[in-house]
C-alpha cells in the first residue's frame, strides 16, 4: 500500500485513526500498541506478503541479537559481546546486499572476468534500507548502552510503524519507542491532528501537482536526450531538481502528517535543502536522518576529523560513496555520491573565502552544483547523463524555436489544455508560444516555492486553527486526490 492511493486515503488511513482513539480511550497501553502493529503489518504485506516475511525474521533475529547483548553485558563477556554485535550487523548488511545489490556486483565481476554473470534475488522488499539501517543502529546503541532494549512489541513496531517503513526517515527506537508510550496514555491533541491533516495535505499536492508534473518534462528529456537542445537540456535538469525536491519533501510531509494524527510525531528529515549556501549545509538540511546515521555508525567511529585531514577527507568520501551505493546499486549512483563527497571537501577547504562572498551567489553557486549532480543520479547510466551535459553546452538554441516542440508537447500538463485552446482561439499567439510559456510556470513556480516559501514544518509551527487554513487544506486534499488516478511511486521508496 502507498500513501498516495485511494485504498490509504480513503479507506485505511481513516478507519485506523478513528480505531486507533477508540482503543486508546481503553487506557491499555499494550492494547493499542499492538493495534498499531497489526495496521502497520497489514500496511506493508497488502500488496507484497513475501515481503512482510522477510521483514518479520529481521524484527525477530535482531530482537534476539539484543537480547543477548543484554545478557552478555550483565556477563561482562566483552570479546564475544563484541562478536555478537558484529554477527548482527553482517547479517543485516548480507540480507541488504542478497536483496539489493547481488545482481550490480555480478555484473562488475562478470566484467572484470570477462564473463557473463547473471545473479539476482528473489525479491527487493519495499523500504529494506531504511528498516536495515535503523536495526543496525538499534543493536549499536544495544551495544554501548543495554538500557535501550526494550520490550518485544515496541520494538517491532519501532521497525514496522507504517509511516516511515517505506519512505522513512531512518529513525532510531530512543526517539520513537518514547513516543509510542506517551502517545498510547495522553490526551487527544485535536491541534496535532489538524496539524497532520494539514502536513498531509500539503504532502500530497506537491506530489502529485508538482513532483508528477515536473515528472514529466523529465521522463520526456532523458529518453529522447539525443534531440535536446541547450534550453531543453537545462529544462531537464532543473525540473528534475525540482522533481525530486518535491516528491521527497513530499512523503516526507505525508508520513509526519499521518503520525500527527495519530498523536506522534517523526525526526524532521527534510529542511529547505535548496536555501543551502554551501554543500555542506545541504547535506545538513537533505534527508537529514541518513546524514545523521553516517555520521553517528560510520564517521565518528572510523575517526570522523581527529586523525588528521588527510584521514578525514578519507572519512568523509567514504561516507558519500556509501551514500549513493545506499540510494541504489549502479555506477551512477556510486559517481554521484562520489561529486558530493568531493563537493563537501571542496565546501570545507573553500569556507574561509566562500563565507566572504553574497549569499546571493553562494546559493546560485550552491544550487547549480547540486542540479548538476543529480544527472548522474537521474540518469539510466553514465553514458545519457554524459550525453545530458554534451546537449546542454553544445546543443544550441534556435532563434525560432528555442524549446523543442516535442518536448512541449509531451510536458504539457492536461490541467492546462483548456486554457491553451482559448489562449490560441482569441489571441493571435499559436500552440507553440503558449505551450513554451505554460511549461515554464510549473518550473518558475516551483523554484520559487522551494527558495522563498514557506516549508510545510515552518507552517504547522506557526500556524493558528482557522476557517482559511481549514479552506486551504480542503482544496489542496481535494486536487491531490482527484489527481490519483496517474498514481506514481515516490522517488525515495525505491531506495
């Protein structure tokens, strides 16, 4: 199931709300935890019951690796406490590379033999490296501090919570177990629920008014990279920029609007990246639980910046390149994170001059590095993101036509072909010049939006219950669900 179908928003989301207060005005903790574990079960095998086993035996073989790091503490057996947690860590590591990445290392072995490997799983389950990444991050806080094992039934449902199993964030249980205590014995919060009605809101529209529809330029742009112009080819880019930018700013708004609801709330992960003025701030402001995990398991433990530059350098590309491998098992994703890890040393060794520069070119300057790198991380393979750059600084652009028609027409957005046809009727302006100026709005419109607006966070802090605001999240549900029917995956539940 997603957040962006029917089945969720119309049925599943409000049913399991509404019984969601009924148990809880029951005052039974147990009881309403474990009703959240069942909703959040049935969530995640509605569709994929392979899956859902595959994530049980994680939940049950990384409680009993917790379980014994307890113990072994109590024993003092610090050597084969030691070994368990490394046993518990390769195991999750070995079931994350079975299903995600065994067929990308067959084929560079195969190239390197000079043979033709073939080697697949038999499954890639939804949100795998989110749920693999927050198990690994449980046994290591097990590890340095036996207090955090908790019970059996708030750490399955710590893995499993429907909101985030599948687009995150990678949250760790010292935040989220707390919270499902709390949240099962308090009062009923109408404001949170208002709030999370309104961040879910605002979740949706940018997907599916925004992210699809940008969608669309982009899909067009990189198979057909070969007929670009300069104009298109920048076109491309930056809608995907902003493709990704809203779709992931969305779900992320949908699940902390869902767990408002229910009373909770999730770690922010997601904090206007594009006002970055370095890309060192971005990474502090782009999915900022993963930035998180890296630095706190990987970094800090290989030396983070205490052995010197030339180690941390190391560090910190090594982090990047983990990244990109994390985000998906290709070359391109692995050259992406390794631009990033480059950027992030160069944002570091630059500081003491670039600090000296107008804000408002260290955000240009921020901003087109950041578009730049994601061709690589967009793009099928190399060789297209390579093809994208040759397009845009050698493609040219036509006096007459400076857009490619068959771009516009493809990117043309359905809500706007009424208005283009009595644009062309009483006017003398043709479908070519006012498809070229429609497709732009949704660009100009969206990077304003990412730049200068308000972020859904910075609205729910600040905002009042009203009849406006009330308005305003009843026509943005509304359009985001009547735009359903062109249902897409969000971009980050294929990481």
């Amino acid at each position: 199931m997603v957040f962006n179908s029917y089945s969720f928003i119309l049925i599943f989301l409000p049913l399991i709300t509404v019984l969601y207060y009924q148990i809880r005005r029951l005052h039974r903790p147990v009881m309403t935890k474990a009703f959240l574990l069942a909703a959040s079960l049935f969530f995640y095998g509605y569709h994929h019951l392979s899956a859902l086993t595959v994530l049980i035996v994680s939940i049950a073989v990384n409680y009993a690796v917790s379980l014994a790091l307890r113990r072994l503490d109590m024993q003092s057996s610090a050597v084969i406490k030691k070994a368990v947690l490394i046993l518990g860590i390769v195991m999750n590591l070995s079931l994350l590379f079975y299903c995600k990445y065994l067929g990308f290392f067959g084929d560079m072995v195969g190239s390197l033999l000079h043979r033709d490997i073939t080697l697949s799983s038999l499954l890639l389950p939804l949100g795998i490296s989110y749920y693999t990444f927050s198990q690994i991050a449980y046994l290591v806080d097990c590890y340095r501090d036996p207090a955090t094992v908790c019970g059996f039934l708030n750490y399955a449902l710590f893995v499993s919570f429907f909101p985030k199993i599948t687009v995150g964030p990678i949250a760790l249980s010292t935040e989220m177990v707390p919270m499902f205590d709390d949240a099962a014995e308090s009062e009923t919060d109408y404001g949170k629920i208002a709030g999370g009605l309104m961040a879910f809101s605002f979740g949706l529209a940018k997907k599916m008014m925004l992210a699809d529809t940008l969608g669309q330029y982009v899909d067009f742009g990189y198979a057909n990279v070969t007929i670009l112009g300069s104009l298109d080819a920048l076109l491309v880019m930056t809608a995907y920029t902003l493709q990704i930018y809203f779709d992931f700013s969305g779900c992320c708004d949908m699940a902390r609007g869902i767990c408002l609801m229910l009373g909770m709330d999730l770690p922010q992960n997601f904090d206007s990246p594009y006002r970055s003025l370095s890309i060192n701030e971005f990474w502090k402001r782009w999915h900022i639980t993963l930035t998180r995990f890296f630095r706190k398991y990987v970094y800090f433990p290989l030396g983070g910046n205490r052995k010197g530059k030339i180690r941390t350098y190391f560090n910190q590309m090594l982090i990047f390149l983990l990244s990109g491998l994390w985000h998906g098992a290709s070359l391109s994703f692995l050259l992406w994170g390794a631009i990033h890890g480059i950027g992030i040393i160069a944002s570091k060794l630059l500081a003491p001059v670039s600090v000296k520069c107008p804000k408002p070119i260290r955000l240009l300057l921020t901003f087109t590095f950041v578009n730049f790198a994601w061709v690589y991380f967009r793009a099928p393979d190399i060789t297209i993101a390579n093809i994208m750059f040759m397009r845009l600084f050698t493609g040219g652009i036509s006096r007459i036509n400076p857009i490619n028609a068959d771009f516009i027409v493809a990117a043309m957005p359905a809500e706007f072909d009424f208005i283009q046809w009595l644009v062309v009727k009483y006017t003398t302006l043709n479908y070519y010049h006012t498809g070229s100026v429609i497709i732009l709005i949704p660009i100009i419109f969206s990077l304003y939006a990412a730049l200068f607006m308000k972020n859904t966070d910075e609205r729910i802090e600040g905002s009042v219950l009203s009849g406006r605001l009330a308005l305003v999240t009843a026509a943005l549900l509304f359009l985001g669900i009547i735009s359903l029917p062109t249902l897409s995956v969000f971009i980050y539940e294929n990481f």
